[in-house]
C-alpha cells in the first residue's frame, strides 16, 4: 500500500510538472500571438485611429490570468489629421494610461479557436484619462454616413466579447478645451466607475435593455468645480452619481455662483449686469436616456428635479449695463434657440427661496423683493419639434409667498411654436398687509405704504415680443403712502403736503372706492426692447395696480407736478418767515441791549 500510494504521488508530480511546462512553454510562445491580437483589436475598433503600447503583458495560462503593466492608449495625431481633412475627425479624443490592467478567467483557446473572448472581471488601477475637445461645426449636423456598430469593426477578429464586470478604481480625468480663442482645462479626480454584463456580437447593439453593449453602468464622482472661462463664476457639486441601469443621475450640493464679492465683482467688469447665486441641494434626473445621449446628443428625462434651493439676483445700478435688444430672448425661447435637444416630461422645482434685489444709484440703498417657499411645475419642456408638433404648448403652474407673506399662484403657458413668442399668464396673489412691499419701495424709490390691506388681486394677461394685453382686479382698502425725503444723516422724513396731496387727490383708499365704483385695470402695455421677459411682466401688472388705485399715468404726472409747485410754495413760505423772525429776534436782542446801555 505504501508503495502504491508513491507511486500515485509520484505520477500526480510528473503531471503537475508536465503541465507547468506545457503551460511556459504556450505562456512563452503565444505571448506574441496575443500581444497581436490585442493590437489589432484595438486598432480595429478605433478605425485605426488609436494605437496601444505596454511594459508587459503578463499570461497565466493556469489561471486564466493576464496582466498588463503601464499601459497607455493613445490618438495617432497624423490620423486625426487625416480624419480632419475629410471631415470626418471626432470632436473629441483620448489618452488613457492605467499602471495595471488585469483580466481574470481569461480563455486563450476559446479567443485563439473559436473567435470568442470571455472574462470574469477586469480591474483598472489609477487609470488616467485625459480628453481633449476640438470643435468641428460638421459633427452639429446628421451626418448621412452611418457609424459602423463596434462588432462590425472587431468581427474579423472576434465573434463575441462577454465580460461579467469591469472596476475603475481612483479614475482621474483631466478634460482641455482646445478652440480658437478657448484654452482651458478642469480635471476630476478620484472617480469611482463599475460596469456590469458587458457583450458585443451580432445582437447586443439592438439590445434596449443595454446602454452601449452594458447591462449597467455605474459611476461616482466626489466633487467637483469648474471655473467658467471668463473667470468670473464657478460651479461645483458635492457628489454626482449616475447609474444606467436604473436610468438616474443624481448631483448633491450644486451650485453657480461668482468667485468674487458683489464690489469687487462690478468693478472688474466695469459695467452693469447681475450679479446671481444659485445653489440647489439636490438635482436629479429620473428615467434619463442615455443611448440618445450618446448616439444623438440629445438630453431626455421623464423627470428633472430641482429641491431646496436658492436663486438670489442682485444688480447694482451704479453701472450702466450696455442697452441689448431682449425681443426673441425670454427664457422659452432661449430653449428653442439651444444646439442641444431636450425634452423634459416634468421638472419639478421644490422649496427654493427666490429673491431680487438692487442697490439704487440714486439713493444709493438695497431694495429687495423675495419669493419664498417656492415651487413649480413644468410639463413639455423641450424644443423637440417632433414633440411640438403634437403639443406646442409648455405649462409652468407656480405657487409662492411674496415677501413671506401673501400667497402668489400664476400659470404659464407657452406656445413654443410661436414667431412672436406669444405666452399668456394668469393667477392671484392673496391676503397682506400691502407695507411688506416697503423693503424695495422704500430704498429704490423713496416711496413707501404708510397702510393697506390687501385682499385679493387678480391678473389674466396675453402676451408677445412687443405688448402685453389684458385685464387686472385689486381688492383693497385702508391704502395710503407717504411721498419721503432723505435726511442727511441717512434716515427719512415725510414730504408731509406731498403726500396728502397724493392721498387725498390721488390715490383711491380702496377698491371699490367711496362711491362704490369698482376699478379694473386694462393692461396695455408696450414693451421697451431693452427690458427682461421677467421686467415686461412687472411692468405689465404694474400698469394694472397703478389703474386700480388711480394713478393713471396722465393723472399722476399732472398732480405731480401740482404737488411738486405746492412743496416749493410752502418751503418759500417757511424760509420766508424764518428770515422775518431771525430780523426781528435780531431787533429785539439788539434794543434790549441799548437799553441796558441807557440805564447803565
């Protein structure tokens, strides 16, 4: 028995040492087999475009193992330019270094005999990628020459590629931006990407459950800032995920906002402008297509969200901003005018603090309006002329609270096919005390409500490029103002006549009024070019209030000017009777004095 089992080990040896050689001996001498294959393949799927180089390519024939060391894919630069002067180079390119790329249950013999390369895993170490952008206004229109699908491009080498997953682990991308006048780069590190149940054959690209031959793709990215070209704003996000299976990408921490402070931010630019902070705790994309994304460069979601968030507007008025035509600029159709296509079914905007605010170049004081615990919901929102051409419309449904106070609801709707940008809007603001307006009238105007109870107003307004057209009521009572001045020590005095004057002849105490009449504006207003889509629509409801309350523009500027010759009459009443009293107080102390003399 002991010498059987000898024998057994002693055979079981022999093999192992057998087949260890057998194994060198193919390791050694299908090496170069391999290395190129692997050259090919790569040469093959890139239209020849990119090449492949390494220290060494490691084989374990045993193990199914292969690892290559400091490998690095690259752009032949003379193909590219090939590739340019036939109009058919890429906007972008790579390079991608990786210290160690390893395959696991790799099949030598299925890849070599049967055209098929499976593997259990593949692991890149501190990959490299750094992509360089070059625009060629070609690549913006359809080209008519359709791409070759990758298995068409490697199936001379290989008739199926089956990889169950593949891990890039501390990815750092650097991206440059190389055009005429723009030469920046950004770079991203640390990113984390895992993509699972990889296959390419005759199938896979008609396949709707993969994006790009993959079941999932997975990515996170731990922050991230982007400093915009003219060196005046930044973005930057805590963290973005982006997962293909489930179809979400998902953005913590996002913000746009300046890299200077408010004076030092208008003194580099020298002119005006605003001056805007945008920050949103959460960004999500739910149902987000990305096969359109990478094969039509179009953005389409089922959903968009935007929560918890602020957008501050600031402007200040000591610097002139150069006059710009505004027609044909209004936010939707802006959307219309974007080189990028997109369709959003909803976007949701949840819990965002809105607020305006101006720093007067006359009275040199902030006003500030603000619009809280704001949220919006907006369907169709895209400028897909296919879409459009089943529903033209885009809806924005709008609830607010003006100054924290009363509550704001205003439906929009947007013909998106319209040359002249026609929109119409309608909605109420509800019950406030009218004197929370003071916070902008005061500083920006020198006006402000003394009193006013505001009940109800409501607005159902039509609108295009050049006018906006409808009709606005205001339920109110108990309404007065006061007309003030500026004392030099900073603070405000009434012009006490002024505003009787507008009180009493001017303004209506309430509406309906002491006679019962009931007032609705006729809105009518003519756009100035130079003015925001957003400034058109104050001025608008504006010009219904100001009707409501009496002060048509004719009537204000005649008791104005009335109010205005009453003021000076009294100010040279009063400085004349100062100058009577200072002669006579002057007298007085002077006969008291002589006849203080006398008795002496």
């Amino acid at each position: 028995m002991k010498r059987f089992w000898k024998w057994i080990i002693g055979i079981v040896v022999i093999l192992s040492i057998v087949l260890g050689g057998i194994v060198w001996y193919f390791s050694m001498h299908w090496k170069p087999i391999i290395d190129q294959k692997f050259k090919d393949l790569v040469m093959a799927s890139t239209d020849s475009l990119y090449t492949v180089d390494y220290d060494d390519l490691d084989i374990n024939l045993a193990l199914g193992d292969v690892t290559v060391k400091n490998l690095v894919l690259k752009s032949d630069s003379n193909v590219y330019r090939q590739l340019e002067g036939v109009r058919k180079a890429p906007d972008n390119r790579f390079q991608i270094e990786v210290s160690k790329l390893k395959f696991r249950n790799f099949s030598i013999r299925d890849m070599l005999m049967n055209k098929e390369l499976y593997l259990k895993n593949v692991v890149l170490d501190t990959p490299v990628i750094h992509m360089i952008n070059e625009y060629h206004s070609y690549n913006d229109t359809a080209s008519t020459e359709k791409s070759k699908p990758l298995y068409d491009k490697i199936k001379n080498s290989l008739k199926r590629i089956k990889i169950d997953g593949i891990a890039m682990n501390g990815v750092n991308f650097k991206y440059s931006q190389r055009q005429k006048n723009i030469n920046q780069d950004f770079e991203i590190k640390k990113v984390n990407v895992k993509i699972q149940d990889v296959l390419v054959d005759s199938t896979s690209i008609s396949d709707a459950t993969r994006f790009y031959h993959t079941k999932m793709v997975d990515i996170e990215v731990p922050g991230f800032t982007y400093k915009t070209p003219d060196g005046f704003y930044k973005v930057d996000f805590d963290k973005l995920k982006i997962n293909t299976k489930e179809r979400n990408i998902l953005l913590t921490k996002v913000a746009y906002q300046p890299l200077l402070n408010k004076s030092a931010y208008y003194k580099a630019k020298g002119k005006g402008g605003s001056y805007v902070v945008m920050k949103f705790d959460t960004v999500r994309f739910e149902s987000f297509d990305f096969n359109k994304l990478l094969r039509d460069k179009k953005i389409y979601a089922a959903k968009a969200q935007l929560k918890d968030g602020i957008l501050d507007i600031y402007t200040d008025k000591h610097y002139k901003a150069t006059p710009l035509n505004k027609i044909g600029k209004s936010p939707h159709q802006a959307l219309q005018h974007m080189k990028t296509q997109l369709a959003f079914d909803t976007l949701l905007l949840q819990n965002a603090h809105i607020s305006y605010s101006e720093l007067s170049g006359k009275f040199n004081q902030v006003g500030k309006i603000t619009f809280d615990k704001s949220y919006a919901t907006i369907t169709n929102m895209t400028n897909d002329a296919t879409r459009l051409a089943q529903n033209k419309w885009m809806h924005v449904d709008f609830l607010t609270q003006v100054m924290n106070s009363g509550k704001l609801h205003v439906l929009f709707d947007f013909d998106m096919t319209s040359t002249k940008g026609f929109h119409r809007y309608k909605g109420t603001l509800g019950a406030m005390q009218a004197p929370a307006f003071n916070q902008i009238l005061r500083p920006l105007l020198n006006v402000e409500i003394a009193s006013g109870n505001i009940k109800k107003i409501a607005f159902d307004i039509e609108a295009n490029d050049y006018r906006n057209w409808g009709q606005l009521k205001f339920d109110y009572d108990n309404l007065k103002v006061n007309i003030l001045e500026k004392n030099p020590d900073g603070t405000h005095k009434n012009k006490s006549l002024v505003s009787l004057l507008i009180n009493e002849l001017l303004v209506n105490g309430s509406n309906p009024n002491l006679s019962g009449e009931y007032i609705i504006g006729k809105v009518n207003w003519h756009r100035n070019p130079n003015h925001t889509f957003f400034k058109t629509v104050w001025q608008s409801l504006l010009d219904g209030i100001k009707q409501c309350i009496g002060l048509s523009k004719e009537r204000e500027e005649k008791l104005m000017r009335s109010a205005d010759r009453a003021q000076q009459t009294i100010e040279k009443a009063n400085t004349a009777v100062g100058k009577t009293k200072g002669f006579l107080s002057k007298i007085f102390k002077k006969d008291k004095v002589d006849g203080n003399k006398k008795e002496k």
